[in-house]
C-alpha cells in the first residue's frame, strides 16, 4: 500500500517535482564535474603509489638551469655537469639489480636542419634496444623499447649500431611532411656545428616530448654534440612493492627511521630505497621517481578539491533552500490528504515517510541527471585544464546520488515539521 | 437495555476567552442515531472534533466505548480513533490519486494491513462495486460520499460520526446517502450526525440541538 | 572496502548485540521506556575509545592503555553479570546503573580496537579525493549500518524470548567477551614485565588469540539462537479461531502474524548477512596466495633429475620438489625467462624472505613474502629477492640437476616428512618420526637406533657419511652478483 501510495503521488504536481529536480541536477551536475576531475587524478596518483613498477629518473646533483623557450633549449650543453656513460652498468650492481629492468640514457641537443636554418630541433640520443655489458650477465639488454613499452613507432624501430637511422617525432613529422625512409641532414646549432645525415625509419609516437623532436642512437649525439661517454639523463625503470607506511615515513626524512625500520626498508623494493641505492652507487647524481601525476596535476587538483568542497557546500544549501520552499508548498497545498491520512490514524512518521520518500526518489533521479551532465562538464574543465579528457569515474555516481538524495532530504526536513504541527481538525472540517 | 458507547462529562473547550463548547453533559447508547443540529457557530464542529478525539477538551471527561481519553498519550489517541471511530465528512476527503477501491485500502493500511477482498465487500455494500477503480475525480459526489462511507466502516468501528454528510449533494444522492445512514442504523451501529438539515434529523432517535456551546434540548 | 566493513563488524558486533538484550532487559521491566541515556553512554564509550587511541599512540603506551581499557570493561561485565541475578523488579536502578557502565566500558574498547585498525592501515594512498578512499569510506557506512541495525533486531528477537534466555545469551556474550579480555590483560602485564612470563601464561594468550577469531561467528550465532527461540514462542492463532473473528479484527490478528514474521525474517537476514561476509573474508578474500602445488621428482639411477625443456616453453613456473634422504622437501622451479630456450632454474625459496615461496601471477612471478614483482629474465641469478640459484647443466634438450645438489639446498626449506632412514652405523632400517635419537652433522639430519651408535658416529662422522660437502645456510646469504 506504502508503494502503491508511493507510486501514484509521485506523479502528482509534476511541475513542481520537476523544479525540484533541476535544482538539484544543476548542484549534482557542478559537484559531479568537479569531483570527477579531482577523483581522476586521485586515481591516478593512487595507482602510481600502488603500482609494481615505477620509472626513476637520473640526473646530475647539481644541473644548471636549462635555458629553455618554448621547448628548445638555448643553452644546450654548456655549463653542465653530465653523467659518465661508464658508469651506467653500476645500477645493475645495486642490492636491487634483479629489479632493474631496464635503463635508458638521454642525451639532448639542438640541431638545425639543413636548407632550413631558423628551425631549431630538439635531438635526443639514446638507446633503442642495446646489448649492456654488465658483470655476470652477458645478455642483457635495454634502452627505450624496455623503459617505454609504451613508446609506438610507425615504420621500424633504428638499430642502436647503426649511425644513421633515426626515428623522427610525430608532431614534427607532421610539421616537416616526413615519412619513413626519407633523407635528412641536421647541423650542430652554432657556426661550427658538424653535420650528419640521417635516414627516417620510422615515426615516434610517444605522448611527450618527444613527439616533436629527432631520436637518434646515443652514439651519433654525442658525437654531433661533442659529448663522447657523456649523458645529461637516465631514465631507469625498476620493479617495486607499493608505498606502504614505512616507505611513506622514510620518504619525509630517512632519520626518522630506526635501525631496524631502516633495514627493512633498505631491503625491501620500495622505489625510495632503490634510488637511494642508485644515489649510493653513482656519485654525483640525484635520482628520483617519477611521481607523474603528483607533480605536474597534483598541484592543480589541490585547488580544484578546495574549489570542489566550496561549490559542494554552496550548492548543498542553495539547493536545499529551494527544496525547501518547493517542499513547504506542496505540504500546504496538500494540508487536506495529511489532515485525512492523521484523522485515519497515520502517525506522524508515516506521513513523514511518504513526504521524504517523495524527495528521496526525486534526489535519486536529480542526481543521476546531474551525473550526466556533470560528466559533460568535466570533460571541458579537464580540455580547459589539462587539455586532456577526463576519464569518468564510476565511483561518482552512487556519491552524487547519496548527495542528492542528502540535499532533498534536508531540504524536505524543515517543512515536514509542518506535518507534525498539521491538526487534522483545522482542515478537515472546514466549510468551502 | 443498550450499553453507553459514549459519555461526556462537562465537557468543554475554550480558545482564550472564546468558548465555543461549553459544560456538555450527553451519553450515547449502543445502536442509537444522535443528531447534533444548531445555527452556524453553536459549536457543533467543536463537540464533533473532540468526539473524534482529532481535538481535544480544555475541561471535563470523555469516556469512549469504556475508555476515558483524558490519560491518553497521543499514540494511544490516535489507536483508538482508528479503531473506534469512522469518520464521515461534508467535503468526502478522498484522495485524488488514489482509487476508490484504494481508498478504501488506505484505511485498512493504517488500522492493520489491506485485505482487498474485504475493501471490495464494503464498495458492494454501498453500491459501488462498478466503480472501485475510479479515481475521486471520475465520480459523482453521491458516489463520492458513499466511498467515504464504505471507508468509515471498513473497520468495523464502534461509532459512525459523520459531519454534514449531505450537505454538499444534491437532492437525488442525498437521498441515496441517507437510505444508507437508514440501513446502518437499522443493523444497530451508533451514529453520531453533525447537520442543520432537519430532514435528517427527523430520521434520528435523538436531537441534541446546541446553541452558543450549550445544550438547550435533547430529545 | 572489505577490511574496513569486516574490521569494524568485528569491532561492534559485540557491542550492538549487547546494546539490544540489554535493551529487551530494560524494557521487559519498565516498558520500553527511557534508554536514551543508554545510547548516551555507547557514544561516549566509543568517543572516548577512538580518542585514547591517538593519546596512548603519541605517548606510546598502548599496550596498558589497551590493558586498562579491557580491564576497566572486564570489571563492568562482571558487575553487570551480578546484577543480572538480581531478581526482576527488585533494584532496578542497580541492574540500570550497571548496565550503562557495561555499555560505556564495552563502546570504549570497541571505539578502542577499531580506531586501532584504522590508524595501522591507511584509508588513502594520497590526500587527492580517489576512489578508493571513498570506496573505504563506503565499507564503513555500510559496516556501520549492518552493526547499527542489529541492535533492533536483538531487540525484537529478544523481546519475545523472555528475560532468563535474555539474560542467558548476555552472559555467555559477556564471557566470551571476559575471557577475551582477560588473555589481553595477561598479555599486556607480561609485555609490560609486570608479571612474569610463563610457557602456561603465553600457551593461554595464544589460545585466546586463536580462537578471537570465531567470536564474531559466535555472536553472530547468539543472535540466530534467540530468533530460534522467537520462532519458537511465535504467536499461533488456530484456523477456526481467526474464522470466528469479526473482519476488522482478523485483519489486526494477521498484521500482527505478519509483523512478526517480517521480524523474524530480519533478524535471520542480517545473520546471514553478516556471516556471509565475515565468512567471505576469512575463508576467501584474506587469505595470502598459495604456491601451487610442486611436482615430486625421483632422481634417476645417476642420481639426476631431468626436465624436458620442450616442457618450459609455455613459459609457465613450473614447480619441483626432492624429499631428500633425512626428509626434507625440497622444492625448486623451472622457468623460461626470456622466449627463448633460455631457462632459470632456481630452488622456490628466497635469501631474505625464507621458503614461503613465488607464485606466478599472469605474466609476473611475485615473492609471496614481501610482495615483490621479480624481472624475470633475471630468475637463476642470485640477489635482492629473486630465488636462490641451483647449479643446473643442460643436456640435449633437457635440464639435469643432480640430487646431491638439491640436498644441498634442503636447509632453505623447512618442511619435513616421515621417511624410512637408515641408521649410518648400524644399518638398521627405522622410520625417521620414531628414531631414538638423532644428530645434526654439517647440516644434515642422521637418526640412530641407540645411544651407543650415535657415540660410535659422533667420534668419526666421516668413516660412516664419507666425505660430503655440507648443505648451504641462509645465513651464508647474500653470495653477490
């Protein structure tokens, strides 16, 4: 009979219901777009965090400030310090070698090309798939293919040997009309620069940087560049537990541990105490992990989850006001069916609970609308933003309904103590 | 001799320095038909409010089919109106949404649980059962007021009071609603009527006219 | 989600039950009036619970805070349990009195464990809003509805059973709890060196530990026994009485079956409820990985174990065991590491971690111990965690390690089974469990039928065992790249 009752006033004063509706789907839809966004890069840095393998990145300790506009550098080279090449192989001879799996050079410099010497080219050598030696084990082999599974190249990929096969970014493919196979020759930035010629092999798409410059075998850069055994970064890629407790208070301060929390952690994978490790066995460089969320949207994400509580809280009582209101007149406007279901013998609550049940179910519908649309919105704070799409996260859906359904419910609370103080006897009787 | 189903003792109500209801002194016996008549403002509404128990007295006692209401908690107010009293209104107070066969339903909902088959019986006791899926709005006032009827007695209440239950129907469905009140006395149920309408009153056992909140005759 | 919602079940199950038969208590004797002050006292306990918490933690004395908070609720239930004898009617007040201090003692210690739960584990890898944290959250209202709901149901379940069975499964509940609570106590006056620790006091503790586990089980039980006794003591109304009623009547009579019957199935839905996910976590989802089970291997007349390589070219683990002479198993693994015929072979026990072992989880071979995803192409060489080398030839086609080699290796590993030795005296066939005597001899395990050749042995190993080299240690660790 509940249901039944349930059922058939849902559908009376539409016009109303439906105010009610949009009013919670337009505070639904901004608390939808804005935790979507914030939740897609908790996401994010949560997986990274949990995550079995992370990439390490290897840099001088004390580099100079690249002087760099609009992604080329202009102080290419100079005044560096530079990682010894030799001294690569010594990552695998760390306590946690076995989890290393792989490792890739960076060596970058600016090029012109030839018949074309207003544009400046980034050119980064590395190593594509090479053959490391490394004591006790003849076999091993890394370079980009193994750190950068990700790395897709259209065409076929240079051999490391080969001086002068090249891989040429997709941006800058489009941009000088390359494909596969083509010709190319390139100059060392200055007057003095070397030339070199190249054959394209293929087309790198990567998501990065390196979308818009030329890779070359590492060999070939330092030559071109005048940098023979030197490296200006490695990125390393290692196999590692996820962040737990420990790791968490030794990434604040490696002091804070003690002897014995320090053991383990130094003999446990954690990604801190493999590059602490890296750190030890290679002087003179810095090696950090790769937080790639964390540093670029974390910051931003900070915002929006400020941003996020505000408009929530604003939103909550906006809403709730109008529920309010919406939810006062339709009591008194139906004084006579509360009056008759009391003069029946309803106690309060069931009156109540049809009232309540009534804005539930229209929070329910608001916010699964204010769902839909918030998606939408996210996608253009995130293209706004980020410049990137937000990918929709499921879990949004039952807490903006729960909100929702909250914000009905308090709206409807206030004007349902109209129910408690409705005495039957005042509007059952009356004479039109 | 029938037993008291309903006794008053001074009973009165006063709103500041308004008494509508006054020092009311009348028992009601089982089976009998009491019609409550007066002008505009002689307090009828009053008296049938707090018989209904949807109001209650500033002075004096009420004793309902043996219980006295006095002591009652609200809860326990409410219990005993759902159980005792069916309460017939001028204005029929159906609910629009709902059927008449549902509305029916709905006070079996609140006095224990809906049992359709004994709602469909109380629709054929007024004549109704062609109708039991129409919505308020689909039928006549006649119509309308016998489903509020059938609805008063669904549970078997130990008192009928109805508040001017012709006064919005025309001469035809007047006629019909009272060939009804007639049956339900002539089984014996204990009616207690609000109306100015002395035709009515002729057919009741008993006239209790009230004038300023005072009992003048009661015959 | 899930450790949230069963750690907090596990919490207040207790407590909401109790919270209920003492409900029914009070209400068989005054009405069913009048327990607000009762759900004051549960919000204070459990306030004040999650509060020491961090206080004990930041002074780190959470061990006799632990102590004093199960003490001051071992006391309560005690007092509580007297008053409960009291006969019904007579001091009241008392039996309220101790009630409510029940009640606050038991929230403490609730309030207590679970905020201890969620201060060991984090409820977020980062202070970013992500779904997981909302997703725990979630198992934590949801955890706290489950728990919440319960206490009605104990109530109405208790209601009808009658104040003696009430009383009666308070105190079994207040027992189990007291029992507990004292194995805690016990623990933490031996921690804190102020009683002396004592093979009978630790065997105590541990049992009490071991059999915590099932006390949620219990409770969930208690509850399912009073709906037992509710079911029993329903109301029946005869067929031919309900016809004689009037209409009005009988429709009241059958609402009032049916109420009951809703009940019932409530209180017997939330059982299940709650057993099923209690049982889900502990039989199901906590449980750590398991390694397969080896493959046993007999070596063949030049005492050499063979594996085709065609065998390793699904690039599967492959998992071996040896029972070696004196019975231990050992246990090692094949592996194709990088595609080609290239193959690790190593013994499934780890330098750091011990003999727990590694399993495969789709294409990553993971240290079962400390969780760690190990680069395969490097599985056969030693350090970090990857599994210790065996010394391996290959021979056409086939991998051949020699026994002798595994026996080596048998002091990784500490699973032992009952063989048939040999007593290197005297020759005398015996079954190892039921040797007389035995001796350690570079680090294998010999049995003797008497003292008298054990003697004999121990003057001059070699004469008897020949010349062996002596089995690896763990200890001699860590052998380089």
């Amino acid at each position: 009979m509940f249901f039944l009752m349930l059922r058939q006033s849902f559908f009376r004063g539409r016009r109303r219901k439906a105010l009610a509706t949009l009013t919670i789907v337009l505070s639904a839809s901004l608390i939808t777009a804005l935790m979507n966004v914030s939740i897609d890069v908790g996401d994010k840095m949560a997986r990274e965090m949990k995550s079995y393998g992370a990439n390490i990145n290897m840099v001088p300790k004390s580099e100079a400030i690249p002087l760099e506009i609009g992604g080329v550098d202009y102080n290419p080279l100079k005044d560096r310090v530079f990682i010894n090449e030799s001294d690569l192989p010594k990552i695998k001879e760390i306590f946690w070698h076995n989890n290393i799996a792989g490792f890739a050079p960076f060596l970058k410099t600016t090029v012109e090309i030839a018949g074309n010497a207003k544009k400046r080219i980034n050119l980064i050598g590395t190593n594509f798939d090479r053959q490391i030696p490394i004591a006790g084990d003849d076999e091993f082999r890394t370079g980009v293919k193994v750190v950068f599974p990700y790395w897709q190249v259209k065409g076929e990929w240079p051999g490391d040997e080969e001086p002068a096969g090249i891989l040429a970014g997709a941006a800058l493919a489009r941009d000088l009309g390359l494909k596969p196979g083509d010709r190319l020759t390139v100059k060392g930035a200055g007057d003095t620069g070397r030339e070199e010629s190249f054959v394209v092999k293929g087309i790198l798409t990567t998501g990065g940087a390196e979308e818009s410059a030329l890779v070359a075998p590492l060999a070939v850069v330092q030559r071109l560049a005048g940098m023979e055994g030197k490296v200006q970064s490695v990125s390393v890629s290692a196999l590692t537990v996820p962040e737990d407790k420990l790791s968490r208070k030794a990434r604040q301060s490696n002091d804070s541990l003690d002897s014995m929390e320090y053991d383990r952690w130094y003999c446990t994978a954690y990604v801190s105490s493999i590059t602490h490790q890296i750190e030890e066995a290679i002087p003179n460089v810095t090696a950090r992990p790769i937080w790639q969320v964390a540093a670029g949207e974390g910051a931003v994400v900070n915002k929006i989850q400020l941003l996020m509580i505000v408009v929530t809280i604003a939103a909550f009582i906006a809403s709730g006001l109008g529920i309010s209101s919406l939810m006062a007149t339709t009591i008194m406007e139906r004084s006579r069916e509360i009056g008759l279901m009391k003069a029946l013998g309803a106690a309060d609550w069931e009156v109540y609970l049809l009232f309540l049940s009534e804005s539930a179910f229209v929070g329910v519908i608001g916010g699964l609308l204010g769902c839909l649309a918030g998606a939408g919105l996210s996608q253009i704070i995130g293209l706004s933003i980020f410049g990137s799409y937000v990918s929709f996260s499921p879990i949004v859906v039952p807490v903006n309904v729960a909100v929702s359904v909250l914000i009905a419910l308090s709206g409807s609370l206030m004007p349902s103590r109209l129910i408690t103080k409705l005495y039957p006897a005042e509007v059952l009787h009356g004479r039109r | 001799m029938a037993k008291i189903v309903l006794e008053t003792k001074v009973l009165t109500k006063r709103y500041g320095s308004v008494t509508p209801l006054d020092s009311i002194d009348m028992q009601v016996k089982g089976g009998e038909w009491v019609a409550i008549m007066g002008p505009s403002g002689s307090g009828k509404t009053t008296m049938l409010n707090l018989l209904s128990l949807l109001d209650s007295p500033t002075e004096g006692e009420y004793i309902l089919d043996g219980v006295g209401t006095a002591t009652l908690t609200e809860k326990e107010r409410v219990a005993v109106r759902r159980e005792k009293i069916g309460l017939v209104f001028q204005q029929f107070h159906l609910v629009s949404y709902l059927t008449a066969l549902e509305n029916v339903m709905l006070a079996q909902y609140y006095h224990s649980m809906v049992d359709k088959g004994d709602a469909m019986e109380a629709l054929e006791r007024v004549g109704l059962e062609h109708r039991t899926d129409h919505l308020p709005s689909q039928l006549s006032g006649g119509e309308q007021q016998r489903v509020c009827i059938a609805r008063a007695l669904i549970n078997q209440p130990a008192i009928i009071m109805a508040d001017e239950p012709t006064g919005n129907l025309d001469e035809a469905n007047e006629e019909v609603v009272l060939e009804l009140f007639k049956e339900l006395h002539r089984e014996g149920r204990t009616i207690i009527m609000v109306t100015h309408n002395p035709e009515l009153a002729e057919f009741a056992d008993r006239v209790v006219r009230l004038h300023h909140g005072k009992v003048v005759k009661d015959a | 989600m899930l450790p949230y919602l069963v750690n907090f079940i596990n919490a207040f199950i207790p407590l909401s039950l109790a919270a209920g038969m003492v409900i029914a208590l009070i209400s068989s004797l005054r009405g069913g009036k009048g327990y607000r002050s009762l759900f004051v006292a549960i919000a204070c306990g459990v306030l004040a619970g999650a509060v020491v918490y961090p206080v004990a933690f930041r002074h780190e004395s959470l061990t006799s805070a632990r102590a004093i908070l199960h003490g001051a609720a071992l006391v309560a239930a005690v007092l509580n349990a007297g008053a409960l004898f009291i006969p019904a009617g007579r001091f009241a007040a008392i039996g309220r009195c101790a009630a409510l201090i029940f009640m606050a003692a038991l929230s403490a210690a609730s309030g207590f464990s679970f905020a201890a739960f969620v201060a060991e584990q984090s409820i977020s890898s980062t202070a970013v809003l992500n779904t997981e944290l909302i997703v725990n959250i979630g198992g934590f209202l949801a955890a706290l509805f489950v728990t919440a709901s319960l206490i009605p149901m104990t109530v109405c379940m208790g209601g009808k059973c009658g104040r003696g069975t009430v009383a009666a499964a308070l105190l079994l509940v207040s027992l189990l709890l007291a029992a507990q609570w004292s194995a805690d106590i016990l623990l933490a006056l031996m921690r804190l060196e102020m009683v002396e620790l004592t093979s009978a006091r630790v065997s105590v503790v541990a049992k009490a530990g071991k059999y915590a586990r099932l006390l949620p089980y219990v409770e969930a039980l208690v509850l399912a026994s009073l709906s037992l006794v509710f079911f029993l003591k329903r109301t029946v109304i005869p067929a031919d009485e309900l016809a004689a009623m009037d209409k009005a009547e009988r429709r009241k009579a059958r609402s009032g079956l049916v109420t009951e019957k809703r009940r019932l199935k409530c209180a017997v839905a939330s059982v299940l409820v709650v057993l099923g996910i209690l049982l889900y976590h502990d039989l199901y989802a906590s449980r750590p990985p398991k390694i397969s089970k080896p493959l046993n291997l007999k070596p063949d007349s030049e005492g050499m174990i063979r594996v085709k390589i065609d065998d390793l070219s699904d690039g599967n683990l492959h998992r071996y065991s040896h029972v070696t002479d004196d019975g231990h198993v050992v246990r090692f693994f094949l592996i194709n590491r990088s595609g080609g015929r290239k193959v690790g072979v190593v013994y499934d026990a780890c330098m750091l971690c011990g003999d727990m072992g590694y399993i495969q989880e789709k294409n990553e071979v993971i240290c079962i111990a400390c969780n760690v995803r190990i680069f395969v192409p490097s599985i056969g060489k030693a350090g970090g965690c990857n599994p210790i080398p065996l010394a391996h030839k290959v021979e056409n086609g086939y991998v051949v390690v020699a026994a002798e080699e595994l026996d080596k290796g048998a002091k990784y590993f500490s699973e032992v089974v009952t063989v048939k030795v040999k007593d290197p005296v005297s020759g005398k066939e015996m079954i190892s469990r039921d040797a007389p005597q035995k001796y350690e001899f570079k680090g294998r395990t010999y049995y003797f039928e008497s003292e008298e050749t054990l003697e004999k042995f121990k003057v001059e190993p070699e004469k008897f065992v020949g010349e062996k080299e002596s089995r690896y240690f763990r200890v001699q660790g860590y052998q380089g790249a």
